[in-house]
C-alpha cells in the first residue's frame, strides 16, 4: 500500500501540516506501508520519499484582505490562481507517476483534490470548522481555479468545501464542542494529530511558539523578554528568525519542539493547528496570539469560548498585555479544568493509529468487493 502526503507547508518544519504530515508518515510505516510527501524539499521527514513542489508567489495587489474565510485565505497564499493550480496539480501528477500512490491525502493543497480525481486515486482531505463558515469572499478568489479546471476538462466549483466533498474521507481533529460541522458534512472525526503519548507530570515549564506573527521577530522576543524574563520557572521560545540562544530562564530554540508540550504548565502559540490540538489533547492551558484569519480566529474563539484558553489579538501584543493575559490563564483554576474535559473528550476520538483503519476499509476493503 502506497500513500502520498501533500501539505501545503508554508514555513518550514513549523506548520501544523509539516508536523501532521509527519506523524502521519510515522502510523503508514509503523503499519508496514511505503509513503511519500510533496512538499517543498526545506522540510525533512524521517524515512520518507520527498518529491518536490514550488511554493506559489502571493498575488499582488492584495494587501487589504482580512482572509476571514478559508478561500480568500488559501488566494492570499498564491494556490488559488490560475498558474498556481496548473503548476501545483503537474508537480503532484509528476509524483504520482513516479510513486503510484493508491490513496492521495490533502492538506490545504487543493491540487492534490484535483490530481487525485484525474488519475481515479482516491483522495483524504483534513479540514477545519473555519472552512465551513458561511463567510463572504470575493468572486476573484475562485476564478483561477475554475479557470484551471476548465483547461483541465473538469467542473467547476462553486467554493473549496464543495471541492473537497468529492473526497473519499474527510477528516478533522478535536471533539465536537470545538471543531462543530454540518451534519451533511460527513466527517471522519479524530481527537489528536499525533499519536497519543504516556500523559508527562506538568511542570512550571511554559512553551512559546510564535512562527506566524507579522510584527518584527526582535520586537516580539523583547516583549516576551520583558513578561517574563526572570521568572521562576524556565520558557522555551521558539520566534522564527530569532537564533537559539538562553537569556536568563528563556531558552530560545532553533525549531519548534512539539514534544515539550506535553508536560508544561501552559502554551503560549500563534493559533498553530497543531500545537492547538497538541495542547487540547494533553489538557494544557493554552493562549493564542491570534489575528482574524480564518482559522487562527477561530481556534481563538473556540478555546474561549470552552474556557480551556484565552486570547490576544497581534495588534494588542504588549508587555502589560501579554503578562496580563497570561495571568488570568494561570490563575483562574476553571481554564485547567475545562482543558482536562476537553483532553477526555479528545481520547474519546481516538488518534492518529486509526488511520490504518481506514485504510483498510476505504482501499482493502472496496478493492475485494470489486468483481
């Protein structure tokens, strides 16, 4: 059995589709299966096929976006227009001809969705609530991709969740109380993005994964700096573009090290798909440096919303503020409480080891009822 992995990875070794595509990777060897990944080549995984995809250029003129629903989000990262879905869909066909994948699974790559219906592979699509808003975007940001499925003799679509039906599974993490869909949604729902781990003592340990900010890396590590310099526990930081080095009890770190969240006394991130499920299903106070992108936001509202975290705005990042925030997180019992029913209901769902369940009844399964 042959699977392959297409996640649109934005920033290297830091996305939640890099470490998802990963421990994905990591349950289809454990279950004796071959599996590869298209991606850009900065990204390593550990006894994996990499095949190469070109990120697209973000479109000009485009800087008044809020990208408060997923499709002006995906136009604002490039893969929406024309040249893109005819670029992106050849580098995934250039790897399907070489690797002949029996299932395709897409993570934010709505080429793959379409390389996988030209060549009749079946195809798994990881979505989020955010996709299913019914948020006004403008009409330019599908007209690329219908362009593009003209030229490839294919119909249009009317949004990406409608592209995404045609897929043979869709799957999506956390309990329902978080991550609502439709009921005509059909979703294949899963507690955590990992395989679940022996749950680690908590410690005064804090983690800080800030990958996806817009102000200036040295102007955010000098207001964490000032939170928390000096404090009687240690902080491990991880700001993109700011070198490992330890200042007092910070310990900047050269990549985001998912393994620290379990175990900590809270984490502190950006909205990061992953460290959001990782937190939820370790039961970790969590505080989202959020902005009003789609999924971000949501991730922020939900958490809030469960009381198992709260929520900054990146406009609103300061000293005062942050310190502030992080205070109500830490002593306001409720929040701890509240993460610890979400981690229950998240073990309820089960993790990634299903995945080879799946398999067996999407793929084995169909192929020995075929005459």
């Amino acid at each position: 059995m042959k699977i392959l992995i297409v996640p649109l990875i934005v920033h290297p070794k830091a996305d939640a589709p890099y470490f998802l595509a990963r421990s994905m990777a990591d349950v289809f060897l454990s279950a004796g299966m071959e599996c590869a990944i298209c991606t850009d080549p900065e990204n390593t995984f550990r006894q994996v096929r990499v095949y190469p995809a070109h990120l697209p250029r973000h479109p000009l003129f485009n800087w008044m976006a809020d990208n408060r629903s997923y499709e002006e989000w995906m136009y604002s990262q490039g893969l929406l227009s024309k040249n893109a879905v005819l670029s992106d869909t050849q580098d995934i066909q250039d790897a399907i001809s070489d690797f002949h994948p029996d299932l395709i699974i897409a993570i934010n790559r709505p080429a793959a969705n379409i390389a996988a219906k030209l060549n009749g592979i079946p195809c798994w699509t990881i979505v989020h609530p955010s996709m299913y808003r019914n948020a006004w975007f403008p009409s330019r940001c599908m007209h690329g991709i219908n362009q593009a499925l003209t030229e490839l003799q294919t119909e249009q679509e009317l949004d990406l969740k409608t592209l995404y039906a045609h897929s043979v599974r869709r799957i999506a993490f956390g309990p329902l109380q978080s991550s609502p869909f439709p009921n005509d949604a059909s979703i294949t729902r899963l507690g955590s993005m990992n395989i679940e781990e022996h749950r680690r003592t908590r410690t005064n340990r804090v983690c800080i994964y800030l990958g996806d900010l817009h102000s200036r890396p040295k102007a955010i590590a000098k207001v964490i700096e000032e939170a928390f310099a000096g404090a009687p526990y240690y902080v491990y930081i991880w700001i993109k573009d700011v070198p490992a080095h330890t200042y007092k009890n910070l310990h900047y770190i050269k990549e985001p090290d998912s393994t620290l969240i379990n175990g900590c006394s809270a984490i502190i991130h950006d909205g990061n798909n992953y460290f959001y499920n990782q937190a939820m299903v370790n039961g970790i106070p969590q505080m989202l440096i959020a902005d009003h992108t789609c999924m971000r936001n949501y991730n922020a509202m939900a958490a809030a919303r469960g009381h198992f975290g709260v929520y900054l705005y990146e406009e609103d990042l300061e000293m005062a503020a942050l310190y502030e925030t992080y205070r109500k997180l830490m002593s306001d019992d409720l929040y701890y409480e509240c993460a610890q029913r979400y981690r229950e209901m998240c073990q309820h769902h089960g993790d990634l080891s299903q995945l080879s369940d799946f398999t067996y009844i999407d793929l084995i399964n169909k192929d020995a009822k075929q005459p």
